[in-house]
C-alpha cells in the first residue's frame, strides 16, 4: 500500500459513511425548500388580491411584462403565485409547481426595468431552489411520494 492510498482510503471511507447518513436528511430538506418558496410566493400573491387596485397600477406602471397587457399579467402573475405554492407545499404535482413557480420568478425578474442587488440575489436563491426540485423532485415526504408518481 503506497502513501497516497494510507490517505485516501480512509477518507473514502469516513465520506461513504457521511453521505450514507445525511442522504436521510434529503427529504426533509427538499421539504424545507418547497414550504420556503412556496410561503415567498403565496405570500405575494396574497398581498396582490389584497389591494387589485394597487396590483393593477404596479402592472401598468412598474411591471414591463413582455407580450402581455397589464391587466392579463397581474391576473395571471397573481393566479400563479396562489396555484403553484399550494402544488408546491404539498408535494402534488411538486415539479409542475415548482416550473410554475420559475416561470413567474423569472418574469419578476425580467419585467423590473431595475432590481435592487439584493432582491435580485433572492431572486437567484429561489430559483436554484426551484431548480432543486424541478431537477430531484418534492421527495418522500409529498404527496406526489404517496401516489407513488415520484420516481
């Protein structure tokens, strides 16, 4: 045995090991980011049917929403941040939520002609957040894991 496998032996062994126990972790995490987001997101959406008003002046004024009228964007902006969080948070349909969920983040994002750094870097957080899931799913503790259509 050389010197570099006394070395790195064992330090495969002890990361084998690491990540045999926090791969149980891995749902609770995914659960933690789909209620994280999904909370962002509906809360948003709550605040926009709280004053239409409000929503409908943002849209004209504030939000450059490409291809679609003011009016057109804020209602569907708003039934997206209500629809896709509830999918999101239950783990029902969590992918389809959570594509949903990057559409309207990315939009957000485009239609603000500026956008403070750090309300941008929350942007970014949410949808790599999104993307987790997207890409690995809502995980065993979701509905979606229950109906057996998580794979």
């Amino acid at each position: 045995m050389n010197k570099l496998s006394v070395l790195v032996t064992p330090a495969i062994s002890i990361n084998q090991t690491l990540a045999s126990i926090l791969n149980y972790l891995q749902p609770v995490v995914l659960l933690a980011a789909r209620l994280y987001v999904a909370q962002v997101f509906f809360s948003s959406g709550l605040t926009k049917i709280n004053d239409w008003e409000t929503t409908l002046f943002l849209f004209e004024l504030e939000y450059a929403v490409p291809f679609l009228s003011p009016a057109a964007a804020a209602f569907l902006g708003t039934f997206g941040e209500l629809l896709f969080p509830v999918l999101l948070a239950f783990g029902l349909f969590g992918r389809l939520g959570a594509l949903g969920l990057s559409v309207v983040n990315a939009v957000a994002v485009i239609s603000l002609s500026e956008i403070a750094p750090a309300a941008f870097t929350l942007h970014v957080l949410w949808g790599v957040l999104l993307a987790g899931i997207v890409a690995f799913g809502s995980g065993k503790l979701s509905i979606d894991s229950v109906l057996g259509s998580e794979k």
